[in-house]
C-alpha cells in the first residue's frame, strides 16, 4: 500500500446519481476522458452527449484538458472499471456542494498523507482505522478534526495504530484547522445634555465593556465626540456580534435613564483589514481636526519669519520716551551730549 495515494471515502467506486469531482485529461470524438479525483484517480467518461443541453458547436467551450470539473455519476461497471458521468445533468447548486465536499476531503487528505510520510505508515490504514470511522459519525472527517482542537477526549474512540501516529496527528491539526479570531465592530453616537452629561455617557460606556466574556472581550474607543466604536476578537462570528449587540443594549439603558440618546450608526458586523484602516485613517483626521496648533507654530513650521509688533499710540509703552544712555558708546548718543554742552555754554 501507498504512503501518499488513497481514495478519499470508504466505498472503492462511486454510487449512482452521486456527485464527483474529475480532472479532464484527454478529449476524443466519444466524449472526455477523466480521473475521479475523489477515488484514487480512477479512469471515468463523459459521453458527448452528456456534455451539455444545447448543441455543441465546440468542445473547447465546453470542457478543456486539465480543468476540474463536477459531474454526476449515470452507471458503474465495477467488474470492467467503466464509469460513465454526465455534465449536462448538473445543476449549479450541485456544483457548489460538491466543491465544499471536495475541499474538505482535500483538506483531510493532505493532513494524513503529512502523518503518513512521518510515521511511515500506508495511508490507507489511517484512512481504514481513522478517517472514515469519523466521518460515520460526524458526517465529516474535517468536522470531527475541528472538534477534537476543544474535545480532545474525542480521540479515546479511536484505535490508532500506534502512539505516534496519534501524537503527530494531533500536533499537525493544532497547527492546520486551529481557527483565526474573527474582529467585529460596531458604531454608535452616544449623546446626553442633562447635569451629569459626560459621567453618564462614561458609565454607559462601562456598562458596555461590562458585557464582555473571557472569550469575547468589548473594548470601547472615541473616534470624535458623539462617534465611538465598539470592537471584540473572537473565534466565533456569532458570538461576537451577540456581545456586541448587548453592549450596545446596555448603552442605550443607560443613557436613557440620564436623558441621552444612543444611535446605532453601524450595525455589528465582522469587519476586514481595509475596514480598520479606513476606521485608523478617520481615527486619524478627526486627531487632527481637533488638535490646537499656535499662530506663532504655525508660521515657525511654514518657514515664515515672524511679523514686527509695532505699538499703538495710546498704549502705555509709547509714551515712555526712549532716552539715551549717558556714557554711551554709541554715535548718537554723543552727538546729543554735544547738543547739550553747546546749550548750556551759550547760557
């Protein structure tokens, strides 16, 4: 048996009227010739006249080599290995479950190949004694694999075919299936004019942050009076946005009671990078909306020299007269003391 090769599911061959996923890999006169990617690459047809309701006019259009493609399974020859599929016969509702179906098996797939290239052993012995008892009992192998990361007793149901196996399969799933946290936010204007205006705006706010859990944490940040935002990182979507909508429940009770008004200006919702950047960038310009910057700072940063102060004539400081210093070095000074000597000599 194959360290890398196995069918995805118990039965060797599809069943009628099933769904599979195939690899086109050559186009004759008869039809396309495919490889059932969900059962060990095993060779499979599509009639030409499976290939589409309406006339066919190219084939190219249709279906090309190399491509995926869904189709339903018409008859299975177990004893000759003949497999006959049709195109034309799904619909697109079909194709989309039986693409979540692939992409999990794909998933599971890749994760015991990795155990069975480190332990060493065949990979059918691990789908046999691992994968598909799961997926009698959870539906889905993955499923089970995304339980077991919080139920880890889970796996005292199977029979491993040694401890490594079991050690290097629950490593490899921490690190593959461990979900991401989800953010969530949501937006409200918060107002209130009576006496305890801003105290009972601070307290609503605490009322809402009170609501967080040890999985779901609430924070509350001021973009611009009235305008806050609530966030929370979460692995559940649903939780989060539960939390949310009870913080905000918990605002607008409070700031009832004191006379003010919370208004719902964003809904919550999860959010993406670009919506935090553009939330960072608004952040950002009210910051500088509101920040006070001095005429004399304003000049200095722009490189303007400063204006001259000149006094008004009836300001105290233009009245005081400027008068020389005696003993001055300065030109005037002496000419003004010669002034004065004539003066007196002519007396």
């Amino acid at each position: 048996m194959s360290l890398t090769n196995c069918r995805y599911y118990e039965e060797k061959y599809p069943e009628v009227d099933s769904y599979v996923m195939v690899n086109v890999k050559q186009i004759a006169e008869m039809g396309a010739y495919v490889k059932l990617l969900e059962y060990d690459n095993i060779d499979g047809m599509i009639l030409l006249s499976e290939l589409s309701r309406r006339r066919i006019r190219s084939i190219q259009k249709l279906i090309r080599v190399g491509r995926n493609e869904v189709v339903v399974v018409l008859r299975v020859d177990k004893e000759k290995g003949y497999i006959d599929l049709s195109k034309r016969r799904v619909s697109a509702e079909d194709v989309v479950k039986c693409e979540e179906r692939f992409n999990k098996s794909k998933m599971v797939h890749s994760i015991l190949r990795h155990v069975a290239e480190k332990t060493k052993i065949p990979l059918e012995d691990l789908y046999s004694s691992i994968s598909w008892p799961l997926m009698k009992k959870f539906g889905h192998t993955v499923d089970a694999f995304k339980y077991s990361i919080t139920n880890p007793d889970m796996w005292d149901e199977i029979t491993f075919p040694n401890e490594a196996v079991k050690e290097e399969l629950m490593t490899y799933i921490g690190k593959r299936l461990t979900p991401q946290p989800t953010k969530v936010r949501a937006d409200v204007e918060v107002t209130c004019f009576g006496y305890d205006g801003i105290d009972a705006i601070k307290d609503a706010l605490r009322a809402a942050e009170a609501k967080q859990t040890a999985e779901t944490p609430v924070k509350v940040k001021l973009v611009s009076p009235p305008l806050y935002v609530l966030t929370s990182q979460c692995l559940s979507k649903e939780s989060g946005i539960a939390v949310l909508e009870s913080a905000i429940q918990a605002i607008d009770e409070n700031i009832k009671a004191a006379g003010g008004v919370c208004a719902i200006k964003m809904a919550p919702k999860a959010v993406t990078e670009s919506d935090d950047a553009e939330l960072k960038k608004l952040m950002e310009e009210k910051a500088l909306e509101n920040m006070e910057v001095s005429g004399d700072e304003s000049e200095a940063a722009n490189g303007e020299p400063d204006a001259p102060v000149t006094d008004a004539p009836n300001s105290p400081r233009a009245s005081i007269p400027l008068t020389p210093r005696k003993g001055g070095n300065d030109a005037s000074g002496e000419r003004e003391d010669n002034t004065e000597a004539e003066g007196s000599s002519g007396f």
